[in-house]
C-alpha cells in the first residue's frame, strides 16, 4: 500500500498542471465521498458554502463558492469525464501556453461560468445549485480551438479529424440540452466556452488574463 502512494506522490510531483488539477478533483472527491455523501439518498448533499447556489444569499455570504463548486461532482461518472476532457483538453492546450497560463484560465472560467450561473437562475426565479468542472473543462478545450482550430487530432477507430471539428460537435450537443435538461449546467457550460474565446481573444491582442491568477498566487505564497 505504501508503494501505492509513493507512487501517487511521486506522479504528482513530476506531472503537469493538467494531472494537478486532475488530482486535486479525485481527492476533493473522495473527500466529499467521506463528509457529504447520503448512502441512503445514494447522492451527495453538498453544504451551500462549498455547491455554488443561484440564491444571492448563499453566494453572497459565500462568495469562494464560485470556484470551489468546480472541484466538487454530483458522481462517479460526473467526475470520470469531466477528468477524461481535461486531460484531453489539458495536453492540447498546453501544447501552445504555459502551466500558469492553464492554471489561470482554468480558475477564471470556473468563476465567469459560475456568475453567468448564478445570475441567469435568479433572473428565472430558480433556486438550485451547481457543482462540476465542466464549464472549466470546456473553456481550456475552446481556448486550444480558438488558438489552432486546424489542428489535426487522432480519434480512437475515427483518424485524424480536426480540433474545431471535435469542439464544436460538443457545444452542439451542449446547446440542444439546454431546454431538455441540467439547463443550470450547459448554461454554465456555454458561458465558460465564452470565456475560453474571449480569453484567447484578448492574449493575442498582448493582455493576458491569466496574470491576474498567477500574481494573487505569488502573493500568498511570498505571504507564508
């Protein structure tokens, strides 16, 4: 069992921001499976100052709940997939930007999804939460397309097919859900693509969003 974790620890030590940010769900998960997991209900009960609600009074008084809610899954398989995108998403988008650059657009869209989220509930007079890395996901998967959307990507039993091909097929089916189901989510899901352009956008007019992530960083790590 020891060697396990080593090996765990050495992986972790020696892989990129995407296999971060892929370990940091899977342990924020197993975590949750600990504290919040109903085994009667057989689904998680997140409290309101973790899930991301539309209710002002939650989100309010809880405003890290605009990040903290993309680390967090509703299930297994919410979570295996999510994971599979990032990192296909991740290798993809690291192949043109840096590590804090992934990191930043990665906090910065989990935010922006999270308002538009937020505020669109409660113009509809909805009261639900969100939970997910979807919107993240998906935005770091649009950036890399709005980058390079040429770029040819071996599918498994498909061949080469190009990254705008791949990308819009998912926002596609995201945007025919939004009526049908989980409307909060593909909301979400669409706003983070948004961010994911509009990001792009703007680096390459020289402003570089991620920066804003990287110096609060530095800022607590010099602090302790």
């Amino acid at each position: 069992m020891s060697r396990i974790f080593d090996d765990i620890k050495l992986q972790y030590k020696i892989g990129d921001i995407t296999n971060k940010v892929i370990y940091w769900n899977v342990g924020v998960f197993l975590l949750s499976l600990v504290l919040f997991f109903k085994f009667k209900e057989y689904q998680f009960d997140y409290p309101s100052w973790l899930a991301l609600s539309s209710n002002p009074n939650d989100f309010l008084i809880f405003p890290w709940t605009f990040l903290t809610y993309a680390f967090l899954h509703s299930g297994f398989w919410h979570l295996f997939f999510n994971m599979v995108m990032l990192n296909f998403s991740g290798r993809l988008f690291l192949t043109f930007f840096t590590q804090k650059q992934f990191l930043g657009l990665y906090i910065l869209s989990s935010i922006f999804a999270g308002l538009v989220f937020a505020v669109s509930y409660y113009l509809l007079g909805i009261n639900a939460p969100i939970v997910g890395a979807s919107a993240a996901v998906l935005s770091i998967l649009v950036a890399a397309t709005a980058y390079q959307p040429l770029m040819n990507v071996r599918l498994l039993l498909i061949g080469n097919v190009k990254l705008w091909h791949i990308t819009a097929v998912i926002l596609i089916l995201d945007i025919m859900q939004i009526l049908i189901e989980n409307t909060g989510g593909h909301i979400a899901h669409i706003a983070g693509a948004f961010f994911g352009v509009i990001y792009i956008k703007l680096l390459q007019s020289g402003t570089d969003l991620s920066r804003i992530v990287t110096i609060v960083i530095d800022f607590f790590v010099n602090l302790f």
